[in-house]
C-alpha cells in the first residue's frame, strides 16, 4: 500500500456552500469514501449524516474514523443505487440534502492491492465491493469486440481496437493479472505521453473500472431514486470527474428541470409535466487554480447542483439516450 498521499475531498468549501447544512438537517453521503464530506458537514452544524458506500474498507473506515460524532453518523453498506431501500426505515428517507463524489477516492487509487491504478502494480481487480468479475476476470474471458467496445464506450479511447487486439494477442501466451502487466500493452500501441498530459493506460483502466462495477447504470438509478426521496427543496450535489458521467448528471438534470433542447425520441414531448428540480446554478462549478495546485485529481471535477421542486417524481429515462454522444 502506498501511504505517502492523503486524500483530498474535491471542492470541499463549494460542498458545503452548495448543501448550507443547518441544524437538525438529515444529509446522506452517498459516496462515503474516506468521510471527507460526512466531517466536514458535522462540522458545519448540529446536523444528521448518513454515509453510504459498498466498498467494505470504507465500511471499516467509517468505524474507525466517525466515532466521535455519535449518533449524528451513521454509515450504511451497499451501493448507492439502492440509496431509497439502505435509507427507507430512518430517518434519512426524506432527506435534505443528497451528495455525490463520483468515481474512485484516492484511497482505492493508492492501495495498489485494489487494483485501480497503473501508476502502483498489484492484482487487476477493480471491485468496488470486492464481489463479483475483477477486471482480470473480463480481460482474460470476453470476447476482442467486445473488449474493444466497452474501452471506447466507457473509456472515449478511439484507439480502443487496437487496444483490444494487443490485449487478446498477450492472453493467448498467458492471462493478464497485474496492473503493471495491462498498463504496458496498452502504452506499447499508443504514443508515450508528452509532459503534463494524462498516462495512454488512463482511459482503458477507467472504462474497464465503469464495466466491472457497474457504474453507468448504478449512477442512472441513483439519480432517479434520488429525485423520489429528496423532499421539496432538499439539494442533489454531484461532483463527477469524466465526461460520461458529467454527460449523464447534466442531461438528467436539465431534463428535470425542463431545460432539455429536445425530448427524449423515445418518449412523447409533454408539455404540462412539471419540472422536478431547478439548477442552481444553471452551469457546472469547477474547482479553483490553488486547489488544482494542491490535488492535480481536481482538475477534471465538475460541480453539478439541483434543487428539488415540489413536482411529483417522473419515470425512468432512457439510460442509454443518457450516456450517449458528447456533453
């Protein structure tokens, strides 16, 4: 494990500006992490938090580290798709305020153990959960096309063919279980990296990260369940970090705040539905030049935040019409 690195919660100061905890409010983390956010709002005022996470270290970590706040915290285990069902018999079933930190913490990223990083060689893992296919189990089993669609789906990697076709040539010989051992097919087809630009390995590892645990659909689910349980002029908060989930963040809530360009062309434009959140504001909230300086990882985050109107929840939209083309 690499210990020389501290995480860092992204836009901290513009989270608690955005949620304005107030005494008596019941928040959930949905991301819980390393608990930067959960602290931070017990912090900021007499307030409830629940933080939920389906990674069994963070479990652990919210044990550990969340003692000193009683019965004002209180952590749930699971994913937070099922963020409606985890909170359904509390208090936290209509809460105030719902935040999301989307993506890996730096915690997984610098436990070379876990498997996300190229930067660290350990086991292609990958699993949020520690259940399930690892991502050894995906590159070594499934088919080239299929390899080669889900770096370019969820990856945005052009060269992703090529990618594939490097992958299926090395497991023939032997199976793929490091991370050393993918990051160094992948850079063998690509260009070397030129100084300050992001690693060739970063868009496979992310896209293979997204397939193994689901992600795309996780997220999708967790915005709609949050739209039913949110009470009128509760917050969402969604920090996300790549552009397929800023890319289905910012269309779920322009939708819902009917400020989308056109309708879905699977659904039927309704004119009189009402819309079910208010952006606020209307474009995303980047981090600052000094917070960048300090954690590099910020650089990509976007701020997205929604108010809940007093509309009744909608159905499910098309996830795929979600995910596909650019922001």
């Amino acid at each position: 494990m690499n210990t020389g690195t501290l995480h860092h919660p992204v836009m901290l100061p513009q989270i608690i500006s955005a949620l304005a905890p107030k005494d008596g409010d019941y928040i959930i983390d949905a991301t819980f992490g390393d608990g930067g956010y959960s602290k931070s709002i017990l912090n900021h005022a007499n307030c409830f938090v629940a933080g939920i996470d389906r990674d069994p270290d963070a479990i652990s970590r919210a044990h550990a580290k969340m003692q000193e706040f009683g019965n004002k915290f209180t952590i749930l285990e699971g994913s937070f798709s099922n963020i409606e069902r985890l909170t359904e018999n509390t208090p936290f079933n209509r809460p105030d305020a719902i935040v999301f930190d989307l993506g890996v913490c730096s915690t997984q990223l610098d436990e070379a153990e876990r498997g996300f990083s190229f930067k660290y060689d350990g086991p292609l893992d990958m699993r949020m959960s520690k259940k399930g296919e690892s991502a050894a189990d995906v590159v070594n089993s499934i088919s080239e096309s299929k390899l080669a669609n889900i770096i370019y789906n969820y990856g945005d990697e052009r060269a992703s063919r090529r990618i594939a076709r490097a992958i299926s040539a090395r497991r023939a010989q032997k199976p793929l279980i490091r991370t050393a051992e993918l990051a160094q097919i992948v850079r063998s087809v690509l260009p070397r990296a030129q100084k300050g630009k992001s690693d060739p390995a970063t868009r496979t590892f992310q896209a293979l990260r997204i397939y193994v645990n689901n992600e795309i659909d996780e997220l999708c689910d967790a915005l709609l369940a949050s739209e039913r349980i949110l009470q009128e002029g509760g917050i969402l908060a969604v920090v996300s970090f790549h552009s397929i989930e800023d890319r289905i963040v910012k269309r779920f809530m322009r939708e819902r705040a009917g400020l989308s360009s056109q309708p879905s062309r699977h659904q039927p434009f309704q004119s009189d539905i009402k819309p079910t959140f208010r952006l606020s504001p209307q474009r995303p909230i980047s981090p600052e030049a000094d917070e960048i300086k300090i954690n590099p990882r910020a650089r990509s985050a976007k701020l997205r935040i929604a108010i809940r109107t007093a509309a009744a929840a909608k159905k499910a939209f098309n996830k795929h019409e979600m995910v596909r083309g650019r922001s």
